[in-house]
C-alpha cells in the first residue's frame, strides 16, 4: 500500500452500538431543506450487529450509489450481510426504549417500526470493482457501489451522472459543487438529526487513488458519516451526480474535519464517471428485477383475480347453501313448531285421556264397590228373604192351624149356638136367653 496517500483516510463513522444510522451532519454546511437525493446508508455486518454511519444519492427509484466501503464488513472485507438505505431525506430523531438510547426515523414510534421502514428498501444487489479492496483503513481504489434495492423510492428530482467531459470540465474550471450528508458537524463533535448540505469548489485530481478528485473550501468540508452522500453539480435544467464522498485530506489516523490544510479544507471524492458500467450493470438487475416483480405482480394478480372468482362463486354457493339452509331451518322450524303443537295437543289429549282413564278406573272401583256392597246387601236381602219365607212358612202353617182351630170353634159354636137356639126357644126360656 506504499503507492496510497496516508492522509486520505475512510470517512465512515460506525456506531459501538446495535442502533440504526447515526445522524451526524457536514462540518460547516446548514440543514438541507429538500435533499431529495440522499439516502443514508445501514449495514448488518458477521456478528449480527447493524451500523450507521454512511450516505448514499438515490439515482433512480430502485438504484443507490454510494462508497463501496459503506457496504463492506470493517473485519472481514466482504460486502456486508445485509445493507439497508432509508428514504429520500429521512430525518431521525433521539429515542429511548428498554433502557437504551436510539436513533429512529422521525415518524417511527419505536425501534422495531423503524426498522419496518427501512427495512423495506434492503439492498438485493451490490455492484462493486473486481479491483476494489477494503482490507485497509485508508481509501482505497474505485471506492464506489452501486445497490439495487428491493422495493421503490420516491424520485422526486431526476439526476444524470456526469460524463467524463462534463466531469473534466467541472474540475478544470473549478465548478462549485453541492455536497450532501449525514456526517459530523465537527469531528467527534455534536450531531444533526438531518441531512447536512454544503458547496465546497472543484481543486484537483487525486494523483494516488484512481477516479478521485479533490473539493475545497475555507469554511466547510465532510465529515465522518458522510462517506458516500451525492456531490452535485446543478445547471438551470439539471442536476448531475459526478461523485460520492470517499474521504478526507489529513495525515492523522481519521478525518480530521475541523483540520486546515494549507488554511483550506479538503474533501476526497470518487468520480462516478468511469463507473457507468456498474451504474448500468445496477440498472439492468433493478429492471429484469421490476419486470420479475411485474411478472410476478401480473401472476399474482390473475391468481388473486381467479382467486377472487372463485371465492366470489363459493361465496355465492355459500350464500344459496346459506339461503337453502336458511329455507330448510325455517321449514324444519315450522316443522317442530306443528311438532310442538301437535306433541302438546297429544300430551293435552293424553293427559285427558288419563284423566278420564283415572275417572273411569274410580268409576269403576266405585261400581265394583257399589257393586260388592249390592251383592252383600242382596245376600244379606236373599237371607232375610229366605227367613222371612221360613217365618211366613211357619205363619202359614200357624194360620192353616189356627183356621183349622177356627173351623173347629166355628164348628163347635155353630153347634153350640143350634143347641142354645133350641134351648132358648123352650117355654119358659132358661134362664140366661
């Protein structure tokens, strides 16, 4: 690394915490009103933890670019497990939760939906050099990435990016250009919640890292966190990306922002000009992945048709199996209720049925009784019958006797009175006639 200036050292800040992008702003610039372009950039890297600290410039709706060491894992070197950006401008706030301190989009309420945002737009492809090294802490060659993400952005302002004439000619008359970023205000100092923004003029070209020119100004520069923010420059009609932010011009171990050198400040950027390639290998994924997504929108959406008239004709059998069901309940509940009525005409009839049953049962004891007691009484009847024939027998007998004793005395008085006739008609009468 003999051929690499020192001094030209990586401007990424990456948080000691598992927070989301930390949101720090350009040494000297002012709050962006706008910034329709820049993104901020988030990684996942091997030990799980995720990490702030970069920007990014929105190209198009599903297209990124940034610095390539914003989308590498600082141990490893790889590109980093997951990246994420956030939209256009995003601006954050301070939050607590859990008894830590975080750093969440301004209308999240929590971490979680936080994340949920900006988790929408992770990167689905990383167009890095074959050339691109990232074992160092200083800038190294081609420092720059382009990301494909997996859902769209807003692009309220289109953006070119600059030719290599444009760009030659930007550098030699020393264009003023539009940094942007969400990078320190001062170097280990206080912190921005949103996008930073200042010009800073075109000086030279790097001599020692390829594609890379320098900025100045005497007032402001960038600053840790705002590697890869836009550097633009802007014509009446439009606006073109010649580079992202890559590092600083200090021989210190870090990018010292609030350091003069040669009583100006410097600010190292990679010229995106000679990256086309990348920039159109990263459109070609974002469109062959819109046309998957549309494929895959128009499958799904003739599946969700077809499933909407299949469900609408079930719905339908639903509702005739509903409306026959409705129909066979009515029915079945008239049927029960004449069930019912007929149930309980039956009990009525049976209960007057065992009533007159019981009615009749005591009817009929009473007649067996009335019955018995006739018997016995007839019997007692037939005795007294048969006693009364023995005495009128016997009183039979008894007058057939006294009539017989009657004859007799009549018999007897008769001849006694014949006697008397004729003694009382002797002369003179007895005594006595």
């Amino acid at each position: 690394m003999t051929n690499r200036f020192l001094g030209l050292v990586v401007v990424t800040f990456y948080s000691s915490f598992f927070l989301t992008p930390p949101t720090y702003a350009i040494y000297g610039g002012s709050a962006s009103i706008s910034a329709p372009n820049v993104v901020t950039v988030t990684k996942e890297h091997a030990d799980g933890n995720r990490y702030g600290g970069c920007s990014g410039s929105l190209l198009s709706v599903r297209v990124v670019v940034t610095a390539a060491h914003c989308v590498t894992d600082s141990e490893t070197g790889l590109v980093a497990k997951n990246i994420w950006v956030s939209p256009p401008g995003a601006r954050w706030k301070d939050h607590e939760e859990n008894g830590k301190k975080w750093n969440i989009l301004e209308d999240a309420k929590s971490v979680a939906e936080s994340r949920a945002i900006y988790e929408q737009y992770r990167a689905i492809s990383v167009q890095l050099t074959s050339t691109y090294y990232s074992s160092s802490s200083i800038v190294e060659d081609n420092d720059v990435a382009f990301l494909v993400i997996e859902n769209p952005l807003p692009l309220t302002t289109p953006i070119t990016l600059a030719s290599d004439q444009e760009t030659e000619d930007f550098i030699e008359r020393e264009t003023t250009a539009r940094i942007y970023g969400y990078g320190q205000t001062q170097f280990q100092g206080a912190s921005s919640k949103v996008p930073m923004t200042t010009t800073m003029l075109f000086a030279f070209k790097s001599t020692n890292i390829a594609n890379s020119a320098y900025l100045v100004s005497e007032n402001s520069t960038a600053c840790p966190g705002d590697s890869g923010g836009p550097v633009i420059v802007s014509t009446p009609t439009r606006l073109y990306l010649v580079g992202v932010i890559s590092g600083g011009g200090t021989p210190t171990s870090g990018p010292a922002c609030n350091v003069r050198v040669s009583g100006n400040f410097y600010t190292l950027i990679t010229l995106v000009t000679k990256y086309a390639n990348l920039a159109f290998q990263a459109a070609t994924i974002a469109a062959s992945s819109s046309q998957e997504t549309q494929l895959k929108s128009t499958t799904d959406a003739k599946a969700a048709k077809d499933a909407q008239s299949k469900a609408e004709t079930e719905a339908k059998a639903a509702k005739d199996a509903q409306s026959k069901a409705e129909t066979e309940a009515k029915a079945a509940k008239d049927a029960q209720s004449k069930a019912e009525t007929e149930a309980k005409a039956a009990k009525d009839a049976q209960s007057k049925a065992e009533s007159e049953a019981n009615a009749a049962k005591d009817a009929q004891s009473k007649a067996e009784s009335e019955a018995k007691a006739a018997t016995e009484k007839s019997l007692a009847l037939s005795a007294e019958l048969e006693s009364v024939k023995k005495v009128l027998s016997d009183l039979s007998s008894q007058v057939a006797s006294l009539t017989a004793s009657l004859k007799a005395v009549q018999t007897n008085n008769s001849t006694l009175t014949k006697k008397l006739t004729t003694i009382c008609r002797a002369k003179p009468k007895p005594k006595g006639c």
